[in-house]
C-alpha cells in the first residue's frame, strides 16, 4: 500500500513538472507573426498556430492608470504628459509589431513573473534590432531594475543615452500640436516622427480618396494627400471644370473601385506626407502603401495616391501643401505621365 502511495506521489510529482516545463518559456529562440498588440510592451503572436500572449522582457512603458506607474520612474511627470507619451509608445509599437514576423527569446528563471499564460520575452525585428531596446532608446521605456536578465547592463546604458539626449519621456515636453485624449487625433504621432509611418487596418472605405482605420482600438479617418479623384455621384470639384458629369460618374466609380481593391488586404502603412496634416474637415492627410503592389516598372511605388494619378483616376490637388518640394514634383510627373498616356481623365 505504501509503494502505491510512493508511485501515485512520483506520478504527480513528474506531471507537475512535466506541465511547468510545457508552460515555460522558449528553449530555443523561436519564429512568430504578431496578430495583436495591446500596448507596447503586451502583444499575441501566433507560433505555429497556437496563440502566445507575450511580455516585452526587461523594460516598462508607460501606463494610461497613472496607479499603474512606479513613483521613481515617472515621479517628475503629471498624468497627461504621461498617458501622452504612453500613446506615442504604444503607436510604435503598433506601427513597427503588428503583421510582423519576428523572433522571440526568452529567459529563464521568470515563469510566473506575470499573469498566467504571458511568457516574458526579447523580440526581435527583421535584421537583428531587439524591439525591447528600440523602446529604450527612443525614449519610451524605462528598464526593469527589479529583475535579473541577460541585457540588464545593455538596457540600463540604452536607457541612460535616451535621458542625456533627452528622448521620448525624458524630453520635459509634448512635441507639436498639444495631445487631446477626446479628439484621439494622430498629428502628435506624425510630429514625433517626422512623418514618418504609420501600420493600420481599413476598417471602412468611404470614397476613393477617404477611409477609416482601427489604429490600436481607435477609428480614425484618414484622406489621401495631393490628390483629388472625381465623384460617382453629384456635385464635382472646381478641379473637373470643363468635363462632362457622366464622364466624370463613370470615372469616379472606378477611382472608387480601384481603390476598394487596392485596400482589400488587412494593413496599410500610411505615411504623413503634407505639411498640414489634416484639412478642413480634421481628417488626416495621408499617403497609403502596400507593399508589393503594382508592377516593378511604375513609378508609383504601391503608393495609392499615385497609383490613382497614374490610371488617370485622380489629378494633383493644386491647393495642397506638402512636406518636401521633392515629393510635390513626383505627383505632378506621375500626372504628366498620365496625360501623354491619355489616360482616365486624359482621354477625353
């Protein structure tokens, strides 16, 4: 009865550990493709088919409950410059993470360390850049001095450039237009970056220059900068002056089309390219990219906007302000080029 007893005990005492094993942390660095990003250090990847939800290891970001922050990290702050800068982190995050296929690398001796089901990791990006020491040394992080793990010496020297440069959180200020948590507007992010990109999903195409689009949770609507495409139905802009309506009509309709088409895939990176950022009705004004799209020979890039002008499906919006001359000059030459071809607009 007792080596029974004994047996059922061992029994228990190897399926224990054998679950512990199955639930801890990666042996190996391992593949995956981020479908979710929760905030900028929480994600879920999809490794091979089962979904991980996983912990950016080492660091700590900015939290919307200013409860949630530790007093040393943040002790100088008040709650909006804080649930400002978290949103920048958390726009990064998503811009950088979501869709991507990244590698993940655990370190032991940290099972537990969060809530059930998290594993505690180091992403990596395409060509080697660790996304944990990214956050770090863009300013938006702090780094976990509590715990023991591999990078701690690397993450707190990242951390230390980002103050002396005075990035991120570490800059005493919010850049450019001041952050209204009610409006959710994206401007702050494109004054961050310097017009830089931005990775959504189209949620809704309105017409063939506006569509709205989940960017962390929130709707936003964005319109095509620098051009104007001409409308299925009623009134057309002053720019149409001197074509026939039903030629017009018709040449919407397939604006529209091509760009229902052009966005019939889950992300987009879109990219601040006019200087106002929004026009009059405060949408954000955009260029849209897919990669991969189009022929190697256009000179649109997979750029939407441009892809519209090329099919002379859109004309340059005379009355736009953009952010580089450069980039003025390659819509109007992507027109030109539509007018020698005569196409769309161009062949009547």
């Amino acid at each position: 009865m007792e080596e029974i007893r004994c047996r059922q005990i061992l029994l228990t005492v190897v399926l224990i550990v054998y679950f512990i094993i199955s639930q801890s942390s990666f042996a190996q660095p391992i593949k995956g493709k981020v479908i979710e990003v929760i905030d900028s250090n929480t994600l879920k990847v999809d490794i091979n088919g089962a979904i991980k939800t996983i912990k950016l290891l080492g660091i700590g970001t900015p939290e919307s409950y200013m409860k949630n922050n530790k007093p040393e990290e943040f002790k100088n702050h008040n709650a909006e410059y804080i649930r400002y800068w978290q949103r920048v982190s958390d726009w990064y995050a998503y811009s950088e993470l979501l869709g991507e296929r990244v590698t993940l690398e655990s370190n032991s001796g940290l099972i537990g360390a969060g809530y059930p089901g998290e594993e505690f990791c180091y992403l990596y990006l395409p060509g080697k850049r660790m996304f944990n020491k990214l956050l770090l040394q863009k300013g938006l992080a702090v780094t976990d001095r509590e715990r023991q793990y591999k990078f701690k010496e690397g993450f707190i020297n990242a951390e230390s450039e980002a103050k002396n440069k005075q990035e991120g959180i570490w800059s005493g200020k919010i850049p450019g237009k001041k952050f209204n948590a009610e409006s959710k507007r994206l401007f702050s992010m494109f004054a961050m970056f310097g017009g830089d990109s931005l990775k959504v999903k189209v949620t809704k195409i309105m017409d063939a220059t506006t569509f709205e689009a989940n960017v962390i949770g929130d709707i936003e609507t964005f319109r095509l900068a620098g051009i104007v495409c001409p409308k299925p139905k009623g009134i057309q802009s002053k720019e149409f002056q001197g074509w026939r309506q039903s030629d017009l009509e018709i040449l919407g309709q397939q604006a529209v089309e091509y760009t229902e088409e052009f966005l019939n895939s889950k992300f987009f990176v879109l990219y601040g390219i006019d200087s106002r950022l929004e026009d009059a009705e405060n949408r954000q004004l955009v260029s849209c990219t897919s990669s991969g799209y189009g022929s190697k020979e256009s000179e649109a890039q997979g750029m939407l906007n441009l892809l519209l002008l090329e099919n002379g499906l859109a004309k340059v919006d005379k009355g736009a302000q953009f952010g580089k001359e450069s980039i003025q000059k390659i819509f109007f030459k992507i027109e030109e080029k539509a007018k020698k071809e005569k196409k769309g607009l161009w062949a009547f």
